[in-house]
C-alpha cells in the first residue's frame, strides 16, 4: 500500500510538473508575438496621420517666431476644424516620398534607390532636407548626403519630422523602424539627427499596443545609442518630468539652460551656438516629449503643450500629436479633429489623397509583418497581424562633430540619368523639347530652368541652372564625330544681370572654358565653335557644363547645339 500510494504521489508530482511546463511554454510562447486586427491596425494608422496634419495645422503659424522662449497663452492659434486639412506641408509630404519609394520597389528597396527618388522630388526643401538633395543630385550617393563631411546640417531635425511613415507602416516592430531609418534617414542625416527620426519611429511603433506616455518615450529610446547626446536629452527630459509632474514650464527653463544655452550640447548646431534659432534634433524632440508627457493623454494640452515649447513649432507638434492620436485611433478621436477632412484633398507633390495613403500603409504593413517573421492570421473571420517581439538594436554611435570616414559612395553614370527632376520642374522632357538627344544632369532649381519658346529675342531655348556654388550643370551626349572638319556650333546666352562658365569637353578632356557674360555676349547671346577635328571618325562622349562663377543669376541659355562637319 505505500508503495503503491508513493507510486500516485510521485505520478501526480510529474503530472503538475507538466502542467506548470505546459503553462510556461505558453506563456514563452506568447510574449513571443503581439496580435492586433487589421482593422485596430487602420484605425490607429489613420489617426497617426490625422494626428499629424493637426499639429502642423494647429502649430503652423508659429514656427521659428518665438526662439528660446515660451509663446504666450494669448498668442497661441486657435483650432479651426478645416485646418485639419494640411496638404502642402513639408512634414507632411516629404515622408510620402518615402512611401512612394517603398511602394514601387518593395520594403527591400536599397538605399540608392531611395536616393534617386529623394533626388528626383520637386519640392521646395530647407536645412539636412535641401543639403542632402543636391548632394545626390550633384552625384554624391547615400549615405554620403547624410555625412557630415558633405552635408552641414546633418544634426538638423529633417528626419525627425518626416519618420512618422517608418512607425506607422511598423508596428511593435522597431527593427524595421530602426532599419528605415538606415535607409531614408541618411538621405540627409548623421548622428543625433538620424537618431531623432528612429526615436520617433520607434514611438509609433508601439503606441499600437502602448498608450501610457513614459513607456513610449522609454520605447523610442531603446531604438538610439543610449551614449548619444539625443538619448542623453530624453533622458533629461523624463528625470525632470519625474522631478516636476505639474511643471512643464520648469522642464522647459531646465531644456533651454543644458540643450540652448550650454554651446557643448550645440557643437554642430546650425547657425552655431550662439545663435537663438536652434533647428537641432535633440532640444525640437525634447519638445515633442514635453508634449506628450505633460499633455497627459488629452490631444488638445499635447499639441499646445508642443508648440507653446517654441522654436520648430509646427514639427513638433505635428510628431506628439501623431504619436497620440495613434494610440487613441481615428475613430475615437474628436470630431473637431476629422469631421472637416477632405478625403479628395491631394496632398502636394505625390498621387495620394488621404484614403489612397491608408491604402498605401495597409499594402506595406503587411509585407513589414512577414518580412520581420510575422504573419496574417485570420480569426473569427478578421484578419490579424501576428507581430514578432522583438528587442530593438540601435545603430552604432555616432555624432556629427566626430564624425566617421565617409563611404565614397557617389552615383553612377547610369544612376545619374535616371536623375532628371528640377524643382518641380522634369529636365529630361525640357531636354527633349530642345532637341538632339542631350541628357541634363546635376541641375539646380533656381531662375526656373527648363523649356522656353522664346525667351531674350530667341526661340527654342533650354535654359538650365547649376546645381549650387561648386557643381556646374551638364548636358552630355555620346556622338560619332564625322570625318574631315568637325566643329560643334553653340549659340548661348546670359541673364542681363549675371554670367557663367561654359566648359567643354570630350571624353573628359577639356577643350573650351568662356565666361559667358556682358565681355563676351553684348546683346545676351553669342556663337562658340569648338574644333572637334581631331576626333574625326570616332565616338566621344561631349559634355557642356554651365559652371556657375560668382552665384549671381547664373543660369547658362542655349539657343542652338549643332555639330558641322565639311
């Protein structure tokens, strides 16, 4: 009888053994994955989008007028329902770019790639954004744009503002954030003003499954350096909302001592230390943070809270009002926030109105999910997103005033032709309205270049620009150079308040540098001939270069472009 009754204590022993192994496992197994619905997922997505359009709406007419001091109670702009309806903002559409990319190439798009559509975009752009296009479209590839050997705001807030898309499209997926961020994010930044970007990515990509504030900062976090002097300034940032709970104006004076007044925290800062306007990463994030933390959930106190901190105040609040709005979902938000959208609106420079863009974030998510190791579930017949849980891995550290070695990345000459885009303007088709098979490269947007019926007495006339102080515009073209005497014939022209550089060369080899100016071209216009002779019977690739000379009205008119041959 003992023995037998041993024998069931030992079995019933090993039975609940089991039992607490088989929870165990399950319980391993479900911290492996987070779930969210699809229709959770949209939801949420469309009020992150929302959430967006209504900081920068709300926060617009502020920008940059009031630098290192609070705005005033009485001067912050007052909510209007319609100005929910931001489609021509910079912080709104860069990031569409971004989309548009992964949408035509798949999340698997490479980084140059992504550089020849940021290069070919037509809107106007500042700061890192402007930098870093016309150093791709001057022929230097990512992630060199972003360096800051090349690019001089490389700690500017360009990325921050414009990393909405990589959460929204990510969720519970901080990797793929982070990963973003390596691609899209050295387009035009390095260092804290990448990290600025993969901390606010990071955000939305839990605020899908996370809505207390203080976790989502901390969940950002985890996706930069925690050496970096942007984590060091968020960081701060919760210390003293811990220390003051009731005191945002206490946080702020304490912001604007260590990350505006202290130049070692500004050691690559635009406009330098001394200066009041402060476009960096890390004290714009602290803003977008302060928003979340003291708005305490309610989207109203979030975006004022945001905007009322100063300095790019229109992209902070458009990035704490996003993060929120996500966590509480378009339908659930208040009306005043969405009853006024117009769903037809197109926002600028990308094929999108506002439910072609949720159509966009539902395809990509989707190939984000199972290119993480995810998977779509259905359940109760509703789709699910089933999520791996994954720990965040920040890039390595690295900060703008130290800089690491560039990649010597440039573009090649058949990456370059695929460049074509002016300021809104498509060079390629001017270049084909002018005739002879001539491709343009390396064309900057200012005087307007392109196509002219008639402009200065001449018709049919290219006129093109170059692409900033030190790169010349370039019309090139592969010929073979007739036999006997060969002259390559150019009538070109000038602004009447300017001048510039015309080079010529074949294969590589200069033959011809004019100034192109009142000395040389009295009336606007004058003929060049240039002796190709030597060349007789073989094929050259010619190059045409309208170099600038002193940066005033430098754009170079060309009337006519003919080889002669006798």
């Amino acid at each position: 009888m003992r023995a037998s009754r041993m024998r069931k204590l030992v079995m019933l022993a090993c039975l609940g053994l089991m039992v607490v192994c088989c929870i165990s496992v399950q319980g391993a197994f479900a911290a492996k994955y987070r779930r969210i619905s699809v229709s959770d997922y949209v939801d949420k997505m469309k009020g992150g989008w929302i959430g967006q359009m209504a900081g920068v709406g709300w926060g617009g007419p502020t920008e940059f007028r009031w630098k290192g001091e609070i705005i005033p109670e009485d001067k912050m702009p007052k909510w209007k329902p319609e100005l929910i309806n931001q489609f021509h903002q910079d912080d709104i559409y860069v990031e569409m770019t971004f989309l548009r990319s992964l949408e035509l190439h798949g999340m698997d798009v490479s980084i140059r790639q992504a550089g020849i559509d940021f290069a070919n975009s037509g809107y106007p752009l500042w700061h890192a954004n402007n930098a870093g296009r016309s150093l791709l479209r001057s022929g230097i590839a990512p992630p060199d744009s972003g360096h800051p050997k090349f690019n001089k705001h490389a700690d500017d807030i360009d990325y921050q503002i414009e990393a909405d898309y990589a959460g929204l499209i990510a969720p519970g997926l901080p990797n793929v954030v982070i990963e973003l961020g390596e691609k899209f994010g050295r387009l035009m930044n390095y260092g804290d003003g990448l990290y600025g970007g993969q901390f606010v990515g990071g955000m939305y990509a839990e605020a899908f499954f996370e809505d207390d504030m203080v976790k989502l900062v901390q969940a950002g976090l985890k996706c930069v350096p925690r050496k970096s002097q942007f984590a060091e300034c968020i960081e701060d940032v919760l210390d003293w909302y811990k220390k003051y709970p009731d005191d945002w104006k206490k946080t702020w004076g304490l912001v604007e001592e260590k990350y505006q007044d202290n130049h070692d925290y500004r050691r690559f800062s635009c406009g330098g230390p001394e200066s009041d306007f402060n476009i960096d990463a890390k004290i714009n994030a602290a803003y977008i943070v302060m928003g979340l933390l003291y708005g305490e959930g309610d989207p109203d106190a979030t975006i004022v809270i945001s905007t009322r901190c100063g300095q790019d105040s229109d992209c902070n609040p458009s990035n704490s009002g996003g993060v929120l709005f996500t966590t509480i979902g378009f339908k659930n938000l208040p009306d005043k926030f969405k009853s006024a959208l117009n769903s037809e609106g197109k926002f600028s420079h990308t094929p999108y109105n506002f439910p072609m863009l949720i159509e966009v974030n539902k395809k990509l998510v989707r190939q984000a999910v199972e290119q993480a190791g995810g998977r779509i579930e259905t359940a109760g017949g509703e789709e699910v997103l089933v999520i791996p849980v994954r720990k965040p891995k920040p890039t390595k550290l690295e900060q703008c005033w130290e800089a690491g070695p560039i990649a010597n990345s440039k573009f090649t000459e058949a990456e370059m032709e695929q460049i074509t885009a002016t300021a809104g303007i498509d060079m390629k088709k001017a270049a084909e309205k002018f005739g002879g098979g001539w491709k343009i490269a390396k064309c900057g947007g200012d005087m307007s270049p392109g196509f002219y019926e008639e402009t200065h007495g001449k018709e049919n006339v290219l006129m093109t620009h170059p692409l900033n102080e030190g790169t010349g515009c370039v019309l090139s073209k592969k010929v073979k150079i007739p036999a006997g005497k060969a002259t390559l014939a150019l009538t070109v022209g000038h602004h009447p308040e300017g001048d510039w550089v015309l080079i010529v060369k074949a294969d590589g080899k200069q033959l011809l540098k004019k100034t192109i100016g009142p000395e040389s071209a009295k009336d606007l216009w004058t003929d060049v001939a240039v002796d190709l002779s030597k060349y007789a019977g073989k094929e050259v690739k010619l190059e045409l270069i309208n170099q600038p000379s002193e940066w005033k009205f430098e754009a170079g008119y060309w009337a006519k472009i003919d080889l002669v041959s006798k």
